[in-house]
C-alpha cells in the first residue's frame, strides 16, 4: 500500500495540559451527556408543577397613602410655620416605620390575629394537629426517655413544626402566638413606594379577599393615626417651650420698663413709657419726653421705630443687608441729634446715655416677646389642622386571586434544569480532566493524535490482536494505518527502526496497539517486523501473541546471536515475537532493559528486520523507560480515551522529558464509538463513508 496517509512528523503545537474546556467541546460534551439536562429539564419542571399544585394562589389588596408637602410648603412660604418638608430620605424611611412592630403589633391586637388559623395555623388541643402532631409527640417521646436510657438529659431541647429548637418554659403562650401572627403577617406584606416619590403603597395577600384589604386599611389607618398622635405630642411640647420662652420674656419686659420708668422718675422725665411713644395728653396732643421740648420727643420716637424695624429686618435680611445699615445710619444721625438737643437741655452725656440704653432696651424685649407671642398662637391654633399624609385610596377586596403566571413558571422551571442538568456535564467533564478528542491531545502534548475505537473481535474466539486483517476498513483500521504511515516517513527521514510503545498507567491498550501495528506493518508492506515483550513485570505480550514461549528476552539477553532461534513467528501475520519466558517478576528488570546486553540485541535485530517494535511498562508506574529510552529511536504514546487524566500525562512526560522530541504520535484509545459520532457530528454523515461497521 502506498504512503497517501502520511501525516508530517513536524506537525506540532505548543504544548499546553491545563484542563480548561473551549466553546466548542461545550456542544459535543452537553450532548453527549443528555440524561443530565433532560433529567434536570424533567426535575425542574416537576418542581415548578408541584408549586403552582401546593403553592395557594392569594388575593392581594392595595392601600395608598400620600406624604402631602404641599401645606408645610404653603405655611413656610406665607411665614407661617417653619415646620420642615418632608424630603426623599425621610419617604423612604417611612416605608421601614410601615413594617416596623409599632405599626404591625397594634393591627395584630385590633385585629386578634393571634387567634386566626391564617396567621398561626390549625392548632389542636396540644397546638398541633394530624401528622406534624404524631411526628413532634413521637420525637419529644424519645427526648423524654433519654434520662432512663443513657442516664443524661438536654431539658431545653424540644421539637417543634419548624425543627429543632430550644424550649423556653418562661416565655407566655399567647406572646408566642403574636410574634407568630407579626411574623407571617411581615412575610405577606409589600411595602414600597409608587413612581410618584410621595406615595407608598402598601399591599397585603391572603387567601380571603376581605381580610386582604382589612389587613392593608388596619395598617394605613394605623400609620395615619400614628403619624398625627406623633405630630400632637410634637406640637405641645413645642407649645410648652414657647410658653417657658414668653414667660421668660414677659419678666425680662417688665423688669426693662421699670427700670425706664425709674429713670424717667428720678429726672423728672415725662413721656417715657416701655420703651415707646408717651401716651397722649387730654386735650389729645402728644406728651413730651422733657419739659416744652417737643423735638426730643419726636426724634426720640423716630429713633424707636428705627430701631424696631432694623431689629426686625436684621432677624429676617442679616445685619450686612443694604436696608438694614441704612437704617443703621439714620439711628445714629437720630442719635446724634437727641445728643446735641439733650446737651441744650440740661442732660449729661452718661444720663442721656443710660436713657437710650433704657429705652432700645425696653424696645428689643418688647418686640421679642410679641413676635413669640405669635408663634405661639399659630402652633396653638394652624399647625394640629395640618395633615402631613391621608389615605388617597382605600383597599377594597380584590375580584379575582392574584394571577400566577403558571407558563412563565413551567417554562423557567424546565429551563432552569435543563441549564442545571447542562451545567453538571460540563462540571463533570471538567472535573473528569480526561481526553476526548484528538484536538485536547495536540493542545495539550503539541504530538498529532489519531483515535482508535473500541473494538470487539469480528468472530467468536478470535480475539483483537489481527483486527487489522479481520476488519479493514474500519476506523480503527485506519488509525493504524496513520501510525504506520509517520514511522515510514520517520524512517525514510532518520533511518528509525526501534519503535517503543509507551503510556502512562496501565491496561491502557499498549499490546492491542503493539500486535495490530506489526501486522500492518508486516502485511501491507512486506517489511519485517519483530516485536519484543519488554515489560518483564506483566508480560502482556507473551501473554497474548506466544502463550507458550519457554524460551525468550533473557535468554536472548545471554546470547544474542540466538535471536533467530528464540522468535515465535505469528502464522497469520507472519510477525515475529521475542517473548519474555518467565514464571515471576524479576526484580532486575529495568537494569536487564538498560544494559549493554540489551543494545546488541537491538543492534541483532536491526540487522535481521525493517522494525523492532518493544512495548516498555508504563512510565508512572516503574523506572524501565528511563533506563532503555536510550535504546529507542522513537516512542507512539497511547492514552485510554476518557479514563487518563490530563494532569497524569503532563506528570509522565516530566518525568521523561528527553522523549518528547521522539514521540512520533498519540493514540487515543478504547473510544467509545457512540460519543464519537457525537463529537465529530459537524463532519456530517459523510465523514465515516469509507468505513465498515
């Protein structure tokens, strides 16, 4: 036959033995492994069926309640009230008040939750009913007989419907069934806020309509009364302050017009009184401030009724404002000018001094006790009508149960175990880190890699060692014949003639590929072909191709001169076997493959054949390769497809790494055929036309 199957011996990749799974083995991988996703598939869509079986489908009932700024608004801006708005944070904030025990505990009291079956469950005489009651009596039978049995007892354990829990003997029955009743209350609340900022919407579910909404009304109405009871308790004791704050200021007031009038008294002023203009005489004219001086008098008002709207535009504007130091200004000019006048009157600077201090004084503590007077009457009487939020909408009982969208849930169900089922076979064939294809072989060795299927004798009692003649046209066949065709050209190369057939473990095929190799190699083209049995431990080879051999390796060893007489010729293939003829293991055995011993009889047997091929243990498992690998002119590497793991190759040729070089190919062996016609399904039906099954 002639060479058209040579595959390049250069043909070599960088190598590379991480475990890592491309894109493209994901499709083969996934459907290779089908039970997985379509029992996940199955499983998922069970769950999601059993669901909306045993799930109730409830009514849910909504509630609306709006935070109304606008009134706190309208109030700052017409100088009202300086009561603060509220902003987004606090909104927010209000949806944690709205399931906060404050507002839950009372609707559970108002509406005697606790004693609902909804809430608490069916509850018997002993509070449990049917099998949970057998399953925690017959359990807490048995906490019970600990005492008498091993003589030790665990009093706070005790069993309950939720699991295992520690008992509390000083904990009331009925503040267990409220909590139970908040509890399960919480976990069919929603609480969250519309697309208007302001409006919180607040839903119950429950499996009666009319509780649904009783349920969501208790609550908002709670919040509502909760939030004005708040706003109450807030406003007297603003109230309280305020009129600490006026009495203060009504005794300050006081003590400042005494003190002005003792003044005016010991200088015989006259219309001098707190601070403002003196009050009118009879004959309704003005009194004057001094004795028939009306010009004090009238600049000693102008300058008080300056100063009052200076200290009211400095509370309002700031003391740096324009009005204000304009204000300022006049004062001081007034000021000035009831100097000059009060120096013509007799007055001295210190006496008309203390008056104007007297005066401003009395002025100031007037002015602050009614500008607290006012803000007094308007907590008093505008702020407790405010509302910060009402109810917009009520719940009503809802119509119809709150629809489950059972398609959306068999659909994501069944998608969800199929991605599940997928996402395992992926996992295990990552955690598997084993061979499958040929390209994870080149990837990772950077060698060419042929596959070998499994293969079964084509008749009873033959056997597999001439599959090659018994099935030609096979796939396996064909591997073989690729084999074949690198050590040819490998040969016509470099003149190689020992070819050493290794692998990693054990029982990985090494003597199927040995036999069916020699008789390709000896059939097809008439090249002489020996095969040596060099793996003195298990003796695979003798085994199957010259079960009774007395004679062999040793014996050659001695005396290679000898080699001729010591063969076993197979009749059909006409190959020839150097069996290794021993009753035990020899513990020798790698320093007989590495002696001088051995290489004459390599440099024998090269004179006599066209290729000697040996089979050498595997190389994780002794040390006979690293002592005759010297000998071999180049290595086929067989690996079992999907048993040997990635990271056991990579070990192995560490271990060896002076035959990397020489390694001409990698056969997968033992495929399985199924999985294959999986794998290589983008080659189409016409990919295997040329085999026969």
């Amino acid at each position: 036959m002639s060479d058209n199957f040579s595959i390049p011996p250069d043909y070599v990749q960088p190598a590379n033995l991480g475990s890592d799974l491309s894109l493209a083995d994901a499709r083969w991988i996934v459907w290779r492994g089908w039970r997985l996703p379509a029992t996940g598939a199955l499983i998922g869509l069970a769950l999601a069926a059993t669901y909306l079986l045993f799930v109730p489908e409830v009514y849910k009932s909504s509630a609306r309640i709006l935070l109304d700024r606008s009134v706190n608004r309208y109030l700052q801006s017409s100088k009202i009230s300086d009561e603060p708005t509220f902003d987004d944070t606090d909104i927010g904030g209000q949806i944690y008040v709205m399931s906060s025990d404050s507002i839950v505990v009372p609707v559970v009291r108002s509406l005697n939750l606790a004693h609902d079956p909804e809430f608490v469950g069916q509850r018997g005489p002993e509070g449990k009913t049917g099998i949970k009651k057998f399953i925690a009596n017959a359990a807490n039978s048995v906490f019970s007989l600990q005492t008498k049995i091993f003589g030790f007892d665990f009093p706070e354990i005790q069993f309950s419907l939720g699991g295992w829990k520690r008992a509390s003997s000083n904990i009331d029955p009925n503040t267990v069934l409220e909590r139970t009743a908040v509890e399960n209350l919480l976990r069919q609340l929603t609480v969250y806020r519309e697309d208007a900022p302001n409006v919180i919407n607040v839903t119950y579910a429950s499996r009666d309509p009319v509780k649904a909404a009783t349920v969501a009304n208790a609550l908002a109405d709670k919040y509502i009364e909760m939030t004005e009871e708040r706003k109450l308790k807030s406003n007297k004791m603003i109230g309280r302050l305020l009129e600490d704050r006026l009495m203060d200021l009504k005794r300050q007031s006081d003590d400042a017009d005494r003190a002005l009038q003792d003044f005016a008294t010991a200088h015989n002023l006259v219309g001098i009184t707190s601070g403002r203009l003196a009050p009118a005489n009879a004959d309704g004219t003005q009194a004057q401030a001094f004795p028939n001086n009306e010009l004090i008098l009238k600049l000693r008002t102008q300058y008080v009724d300056l100063a009052a709207k200076a200290s009211e535009l400095e509370r309002q504007l700031g003391p740096t404002h324009l009005a204000v130091v304009k204000l300022r200004n006049q004062m001081q000019q007034l000021n000035q000018a009831m100097k000059n006048e009060d120096q013509r009157n007799g007055l001295g600077d210190a006496d008309q001094a203390k008056l104007r201090d007297l005066e401003s004084s009395a002025a100031t503590l007037h002015n602050l006790y009614n500008a607290a007077l006012r803000k007094s009457n308007e907590v008093n009487q505008v702020q407790p009508e405010t509302e910060d939020a009402h109810i917009i909408t009520r719940a009503a009982p809802p119509l119809s149960k709150n629809y489950k969208k059972s398609l959306a849930l068999l659909g994501g169900g069944l998608m969800f175990g199929l991605l599940a089922g997928a996402g395992l076979a992926l996992g295990r064939e990552w955690l598997a880190s084993v061979f499958r294809t040929p390209a994870q072989v080149r990837k990772a060795t950077g060698v060419y890699c042929a596959v070998l299927p499994t293969v079964v004798p084509v008749s009873p009692g033959k056997g597999v060692s001439d599959y090659v003649l018994d099935a030609p046209y096979t796939r396996f066949t064909e591997a073989i014949r690729n084999a074949r065709a690198l050590l040819k050209t490998d040969q016509r190369r470099h003149g190689n003639k020992v070819i050493g057939i290794i692998s990693a473990a054990s029982n990985e095929g090494k003597t199927t590929v040995v036999s069916n190799l020699a008789t390709l190699l000896n059939a097809s083209s008439r090249e002489r072909t020996l095969i040596i049995d060099g793996d003195l431990h298990r003796r695979t080879v003798t085994a199957e191709l010259a079960p009774g051999a007395r004679e062999g390796l040793l014996e050659a060893l001695e005396d290679p001169s000898r080699l001729k007489e010591l063969v076993v010729k197979r009749e059909r293939s006409g190959v020839d076997v150097l069996p290794c003829a021993v009753s035990e293991r020899n513990p020798h055995a790698a320093e007989l493959l590495g002696s001088a011993q051995m290489d004459k009889l390599l440099d024998v047997a090269r004179a006599s054949y066209d290729f000697i091929i040996v089979e050498i243990p595997p190389i994780m498992s002794v040390v006979d390769i690293k002592m005759v690998e010297r000998f071999i002119d180049s290595f086929i590497f067989v690996i079992e497809w999907g048993k040997t793991k990635r990271g056991l190759i990579e070990e192995a040729l560490d271990e060896v790494d002076n035959i990397r070089d020489r390694v001409l190919c990698v056969l997968l062996n033992k495929a399985d055929p199924a999985a294959l016609r999986t794998i290589e399904a983008y080659k189409g039906a016409r990919g295997g036309d040329y085999y026969v099954s």
